[in-house]
C-alpha cells in the first residue's frame, strides 16, 4: 500500500516537525555526550598519564599509544556489529543511507579509540551515524520507512549546526547531496531546517556559543590583487586536495599484501602516525582544530620550511587513518591542511593577507575533497569577518571547477547518489 502524501498545513506535517525538533534535541546531547567522553579520554591518555610517568607526551610515548591504539582499533574492527561502519575513504558520512543502529554504536566505539589515539581524523562521522540510526528507527517505530530520509537529515542538521554555529550550512548540505525540486523541496527542507534551529538552540543553552570556535584573522577590505591571490591560493589548495588523493591511492597499494588482515593493518597504520608525528610535528596528530588554533595564536612562530613538513606529514597521517581502519570524519583534517596552505603562502608571499590565504585555502582544500562548494563556502565564512566572505566563495568555485569531474576520495561518484522523489518523501508534487 503506498503511503499517504504529507502536506504542508496538516496536524501530520506539524507532528513531522515536532518529532524533527525532538531528534535535534537527542542529537544534541548525544553528541556532547560523545565529545565530553572524548575530551576526558584525551586529557587522560595524553595528558593524565604523561604527567604520571614524567614523560614527553610527543616522544616514544606518542608512537607507543598509537600503535597500542591501532591493534585495539584493528580487534575492535572484527567483533563489534557491522564491522564499524563504513570506512572514512569510502565516503564522507553525509548522504541519504540509513544507519542500523547497531552499526552507529559500533562505529561510535571504534571512532572514539581512533580520536583518542590521535588519528587525523574528526568527530563528525560516528555522530552523523548515529542522526542517521536515529532517524532509522523513528522511521521504522511510525512504519514510514520513507521518513528515514527526513529524520535522519534533520539529525544531521542539528549536529552540524551546533559544530559550525550556523543553521543555514546544513541545510544547503542537504540540497548538495539530494536533488529535491518544486514542492516536494520545502517538504524535506523545512524540518531540516527546524532541527537545525532546535539543535543550535540547543547547544548555545548548553554552551552559550557553538562547539567549534576558530578565529580566522580579521580583514577590513577587498583589494583587486587579493581577489587574484584568493583564486591562486584555492586553486594550490586544491592541488594538495589532489595530492591527498594521490597519497590514499599509494596506501592502498602498499598496504594490497595485507588487505584482508584487519588486525595487522590497523596496527601497522597506527605505527605509522606515531611515526609521522615523531618526525613532522605533533600538530599532524588529531582532527586538526585544536592545532589550528594554535597555529593562528602565533603565526610567525613557525616558518615555510617546518609548515611545509607539517604539510606533507599531514596529509600522510590522514591518508593512513583512511586506510588502514581508524573511523572518523575527514572535514575538520581537510580544513586544517587547507589552512595550513595558507600559512605557508602568506609566509612566502608577505602581500597575501593571512586571513585571505587561510580561508581560501580552507574552502579551496575542503571543496576538492568533499565536493560540496555551496557548504563549505557557508561553513568557511563563519570563521571569517564579513569581507572575506566574497573571495571564500571564489575559492570555493575555483576549488569546485578544478576537481568536479577527477578522482574522489571515496563514495559514490555525484552520478550514483540518490536522488530523492516524491515517492521517497511520501509526498506529492501539488
């Protein structure tokens, strides 16, 4: 039996938004909850500990939690439901698929060993799994199953405008990975949008500000040479964006002997973060926030030669947490790899403002593997001062028309993603 069309002006459509505002809640609170865990873990094993055995939490000690961090990743990968998930290579996380919740809570276990351990990698996955498992079983309590869609984005929507601080960005994200036309566009948006409010509501009552809070450099006004200077640094952005591809590509085919061997995989690829870090830097540890903002609380601290090495280092830790089986998000490592790119332009190029280059370095990285410009332009801009926001959307452009149509990082290509129908929504298009 096909289900009944939802209106806008229905009693059915305001308990469709009622129950969107009360999964932004649970989202909510489910990710604090998971941030608060990782944040207490972290402070135990990186700080805690290595007070206690009055060490270095950068030296030896770094590549023994990687590599200790990287086995239990490994045999957490074999037992737990549904393997953890789908890897971070396959697929950024944000899309229409439903999530067993099973699968959300394995994924959220081996995601939150993979953070603590220092895998360059963010938060977001496990808990854009665990929207999508919410709205799975809404769905299947109301026995609409073409609800999923609707909950599970509204989910999204809620966690990502409490990271970002904004509830426009979600929304736009949900327009880039689904295509909706004519009425059947407000129907799916608009509890999308809801929840997103909710969820920012949410979050300032709890916090009183956004999660995630970077300061980009103030600047005061465009000039036509920085507009030039803007495109020139997305478009090298984009490059590295490229050139992480490329080093992924590598991996996996240096890692081909070992495929099927989980245990050994996981444990060789935590060895090898240790490793980096050892040689490039601490900073090519973790999602990259946290090491962005110090990057930006002493920019002259560090020159193009040791961002360079901070550079390559991590956009090799990153493409070893692809592979080899760490779970996480990949946004948060992008924004900080495409920032870094910027640090580097403005130290060799001194007429390149700071604030141009790293936003447009940002947008430029975040585009080239994401392949979402109308997000990441809103995303980028919230950290920005209003006049950067024009040349974050060139960026963003550039970005986009230079890698539309080359090699993805992982997922489906554009052509394959759902498309959403008026059957999907339960919906009709009068």
């Amino acid at each position: 039996m096909e289900a009944p069309a939802i209106h806008l002006r229905t009693r059915t459509y305001l308990g469709l938004l009622l129950l969107a505002s009360g999964i932004a809640v649970v989202i909510a609170l489910a990710t604090l909850a998971f941030l608060g865990a990782y944040s207490g873990l972290r402070d135990v094993v990186w700080e805690e500990i290595p007070d206690a055995l009055d060490v270095n939490p950068y030296s030896w000690y770094a590549l023994a939690v990687t590599t200790v961090s990287g086995l239990a990743v490994g045999l957490l990968l074999l037992v737990v439901p549904g393997h953890g998930g789908p890897g971070p290579a396959e697929g950024h996380g944000i899309g229409m698929e439903q999530v067993p919740p099973s699968h959300a809570a394995g994924m959220v276990l081996v995601s939150l060993v993979s953070l603590v351990a220092g895998a360059s990698l963010g938060p977001e996955a496990a808990l854009l799994a665990v929207a999508l498992a919410v709205g799975t079983v809404l769905a299947d309590r109301l026995r609409r199953a073409e609800l999923a869609k609707v909950f599970g984005m509204s989910g999204v929507g809620s966690l990502l405008s409490g990271l970002f601080g904004s509830p426009l960005a979600p929304a736009v994200m949900t327009l880039e990975v689904t295509q909706v036309t004519g009425h059947n566009l407000y129907v799916f948006l608009i509890p999308v949008l809801v929840a997103s409010a909710v969820g920012l509501l949410t979050f300032d009552a709890i916090l009183n500000g956004p999660l995630l809070e970077i300061d980009l450099p103030s600047y005061t006004g465009v000039e036509l040479a920085h507009v030039f200077e803007a495109l020139a640094v997305a478009a090298v952005a984009a490059a590295v964006g490229m050139l992480l591809i490329a080093a992924l590509r590598a991996v996996q085919r240096l890692l081909q002997p070992i495929a099927g061997r989980t245990v050994l995989k996981a444990t060789l690829g935590g060895i090898g973060i240790g490793v980096i870090a050892l040689v490039a830097g601490e900073e090519t540890l973790f999602s990259g926030e946290h090491e962005l903002e110090v990057l930006l609380s002493d920019p002259e601290a560090y020159g193009a030669g040791t961002l360079i090495l901070i550079l390559g280092g991590k956009i090799l830790a990153l493409a070893l947490s692809l592979e080899t089986g760490f779970r996480g998000g990949r946004i948060f490592p992008m924004l900080f790899i495409g920032a870094t790119v910027g640090f580097i332009t403005s130290d060799l190029f001194e007429s390149v403002p700071l604030a141009v280059a790293v936003a447009c370095g940002m947008a430029g990285a975040a585009v080239a593997i994401m392949r979402l410009p109308v997000f990441i332009a809103l995303m980028v801009a919230f950290f920005a001062t209003p006049a950067t926001v024009p040349l974050i959307v060139l960026a963003c452009i550039v970005g986009y028309v230079l890698t539309f149509d080359r090699p993805e990082l992982g997922g489906k290509p554009e052509e394959e993603r759902k498309v959403a129908t008026s059957e999907d929504l339960g919906t009709d298009a009068s």
